[in-house]
C-alpha cells in the first residue's frame, strides 16, 4: 500500500463514504485536530512518568483514533461499521480526576502553565483538545456530530488540566499560580 495518493493534490479529500471536501472543511479541521491532539498525548506518553498514566494515555489515543474516525465519516453516506465512543470512556476519565484530586490541594487560583517539560506538555495537549473541542462544537451546528465526541473531547481537555496538577505534585513542584496585579 502506498502512503501517497495523489488525490489530495488539488486541496480535495475524501471522507469515510467517499464525499470530496475541501482540505478547510469544518469537518477536516475537526478530525486534523484530534490528530494534532494524539500527538501531543503520545509526546506526554514518553515523558518519565508513572506506567498507569502512560496506560490510560494510550486508552485516550486509541479513543482520539475512535473520534477520528467518527469524525471523518461522511453522516449518512459510510456503510463502514466504525468503532464508537460511549459513556463508560467518559466515566473513566471522570474517575481519574476524581482520584488524583483525592491528593491534590484545593484549587484557588488560576494556574499558569509550567513547571517542567512535561507538565507544559500537558497544558499543551490541553489547549489543542479545547480546539478541536470548539473545532467540533463548530461543526455540529450544521452537521451530524455523535454527542459523545464533545463530551469527551470536554473531559479530555479537564484531564489534562487535573494531570499537569497531578505531575506537578508527584514532583513536588510549586504550580505557577496566577496572582493578578490590581
């Protein structure tokens, strides 16, 4: 199988069920960014951090290649029987943040992003899922969007924030607080 096709060359693409949009279509925009997202989760995946992390990142990328390809698919138009999300994905999430805010300090302050390497990684990862969360949102205004996607994408976007807290205080780092000039 070939990596080129060459059908891409005229800012045209398809999408699942064969439908040609151009390469600025919401719907491209929406699925480029899960993709920049799943980047971004596996640069955090090689950091030095604890294997059950790393585990449940790799359950998020699979998840991020789920939202890709529901968001690839033309509505309607696919006969492919694609994986889907469900609530159980969402829940998992929620867990995690409920758990790892068993430790952290209470929140009151905003948080600057930083710390280290891998905690801006986070805050990076976060802000691109929150785009491609408003990319989506965007998208389901005038198309078929599986609601599930959204609200994963707004989960995933929270447990990044609540990870780089986490990693933060596994390392024993003081989080840059935002301490606003009045």
């Amino acid at each position: 199988m070939k990596i080129y096709t060459r059908t891409g060359d005229k800012g045209y693409t398809s999408l699942i069920g064969g439908v040609r949009v151009p390469k600025y279509d919401l719907r491209i925009e929406s699925y480029g960014t899960v993709d920049e997202l799943n980047a971004y989760i596996g640069l955090i995946r090689d950091q030095d951090i604890a294997p059950s992390y790393k585990l449940l990142l790799k359950e998020v990328q699979d998840r991020l290649f789920v939202i890709g390809s529901s968001l690839a698919s033309a509505p309607g138009k696919s006969k492919m029987k694609l994986p889907e999300l469900n609530s159980a994905d969402i829940t998992k999430l929620e867990n995690e943040m409920d758990e790892m805010g068993l430790v952290l300090p209470e929140l009151r302050h905003f948080v600057l992003p930083g710390g280290n390497t891998t905690v801006s990684y986070c805050h990076l990862a976060r802000v691109v899922c929150r785009r491609a969360e408003r990319i989506t949102v965007h998208l389901a205004e005038t198309e078929e969007v599986d609601e599930e996607v959204i609200i994963y994408l707004n989960r995933l976007s929270d447990y990044l924030f609540v990870l780089a807290r986490k990693l933060c205080f596994d390392s024993g780092i003081s989080e840059n607080q935002w301490l606003p000039v009045i």
